[in-house]
C-alpha cells in the first residue's frame, strides 16, 4: 500500500466464475500476484446450477457450487488474493486504471481482466425462483440431458429459444415452444428448422402464469387467448436472453448493441491499453463454462504479455 492510500496491483481481476479463477490461476503463475474481487455472486451464475456433466475432468459430474470451490482452492494455492467484495468504480481514462472497491479501496492496477459474467433474464414469477435448479433451467445445453426422454417447455420466440427447442427435441419425448407473440422472432432459417421437427409443438400468443410441483417441476399453468390450462411438463427451459454484466465498464469501452464487451479478435484485448475482458461479459455466442475458462486463461496470457512489452 502506498502512502497515499492506493495499493498497487500488477494485476486485478473483477469476477470469480470460471472466467475470472482460470485468469487468477495462470496470472498466479506467471508471478502476476493477481487480486480477484468475487462480487456479490461469488463462483457467477454455475453456483446456482446443482449438476454440471459437460465440464472436462468430472467424470461423475459436479455441482456448480463444488467446481466453482475447487477452482478457487486451486486459485488461492498459487497465492492469488481473493476479496469477497465488489468493485464499484473504475477510471480506465487514466494509466494505470483506477478502481474502487465497497469498502472504500483504491487501487491502481497495471492489468485489469473483466470477468464479471452474464445474467440470464427469467420471467419474475415466485414459482420460478423456487424451482431452479429443480426443474427451472435458463441453460439447455447445460441441462438438457437430465430431461432425456421427458417433457419439457422452452419460453421464448428468438433465435436462443428455437435453438434450444431443436437441441431438446433431440433429447426429449416432447417439447412445447411458449411464444406470447403469433408470430417468431427467430431468423426464417432458424423458424423453418423447429416447424420441421415433428416433437416440438409452438404454443402461439401463450404465457406461464405459474409453474407448479412438490420437490420438482411437474407442470405449468398457462394463459392463452382461450383461457388459462395446465400443460404437464418435468422441466422449463428459459431462452428469453441474458444480460452482461457490463454496466461498469460502458462508459470506457465498446459494447455490442445487446451491452457485450467487444475485445480484438482472437484475443481478449479491449479497446483500452491493459484491460481485457474474458467470460460471458464478452461472449453472447457460447456461454460456456469451459469456454468462459478458456477465454480466462487466454486474458491472463495477453495481461502477462502487454506487461512483459512495457518492460
């Protein structure tokens, strides 16, 4: 700490999903003494998520909640400085970049890796939150195998809801495509696909009011221009978008119309000399977790270069 009360920091890395810990752990060992700011979410959007399958090295799988501690143990073996805290400011118009953490810090840090992860958009229905993760997914590449032979719901008119409809009809008996419109929004390639699949049936100009069940999902009501009825289903698949957690950062760098970081392709640099941006904060394609920690290691490569380039 200096004696103006700004610490000093080689590298600071705001986001703790699989993202922000890969960067953690390759800036760990390449002497970069990175400090990661977890966020009010510590671990991101996979530690509400009970059982991952699709992560390379769990053979039996793991929870969300269990993969996002191992990444951190491994992190904090290397001597990377965890804070559960948040950032709250950052100042990228000066070199180095400012940033200001919740409990009154400040920092200068010559790298900063963005690894502050995406929100999917749910419906705002009680019943839903009560069922993630018990039958309430925004995820159907993640999730879809648990449905495998079952009926399930994909809520959404997009692109994002028809290809999960078309990657559910593959696993699932049946699947029910809830569009509130008459009509898809979806690309005329994408709309002929799912009318194609003999599976899914498109419930048109209709909403879920409620999703019910015990322990899990058993079925939804619904509200259509005919009145409401209740559709038996084991699962809901949300696909009405998600939300990058970019807010901070806008007014310094370039973003998509939908808010997603823009980096240099093939890499994670920004538009701002010393910060990258890693994760679902710039990736609306994948959104993966083993994708998101590629892209972290690739951000914690590129931070230790630019360094390694000022010396």
């Amino acid at each position: 700490m200096s004696t103006s009360g700004t610490e000093k920091i080689k590298c600071l890395i705001i986001g703790s999903g699989p993202a922000g810990y890969t960067a953690a752990i390759y800036a760990a060992r390449a002497n970069l003494h990175p400090v990661i700011y977890t966020g009010m979410q510590p671990g991101g959007q996979l530690t509400a998520t009970t059982e991952i399958d699709n992560f390379p090295g769990y053979p039996d799988g793991v929870s969300g909640q269990q993969m996002m501690d191992d990444l951190q143990k491994q992190a904090e073996r290397f001597h990377t400085d965890i804070r559960f805290g948040s950032i709250q400011s950052v100042d990228f118009g000066v070199y180095p970049p400012v940033a200001l953490s919740d409990d009154g810090s400040r920092m200068e840090a010559e790298t900063v890796i963005l690894a502050t992860g995406a929100s999917a958009k749910y419906l705002g229905l009680p019943s839903e939150e009560k069922f993630k993760g018990k039958g309430v997914s925004a995820c159907a590449t993640c999730d879809g195998f648990f449905f495998r032979g079952k009926d399930v719901a994909v809520v959404g008119g997009g692109d994002t809801a028809c290809e999960d409809a078309s990657y559910l009809a593959g696993l699932c008996r049946k699947v029910y495509l809830i569009v509130r419109r008459n009509e898809l929004r979806a690309s005329k390639a994408m709309q002929k696909r799912v009318l194609a699949i003999a599976n899914i049936e498109i419930l048109w100009e209709t909403q879920i009011k409620e999703i019910t069940g015990d322990e899990k999902v058993s079925a939804v009501c619904l509200s259509t221009v005919a009145g409401d009825r209740i559709l038996p289903v084991d699962g809901v698949f949300i696909a009405i978008g998600h939300h990058p957690n970019s807010e901070l950062f806008r007014q310094w760098l370039t973003t998509d119309e939908n808010g997603y970081i823009q980096t240099v392709a093939g890499t994670s640099k920004t538009g701002i000399a010393g910060v990258f941006a890693c994760g679902d904060v710039q990736d609306s394609r994948y959104r993966q977790a083993v994708t998101a920690a590629g892209s972290g290691c690739k951000a914690a490569i590129d931070a230790e270069r630019y360094l390694m380039e000022k010396m």
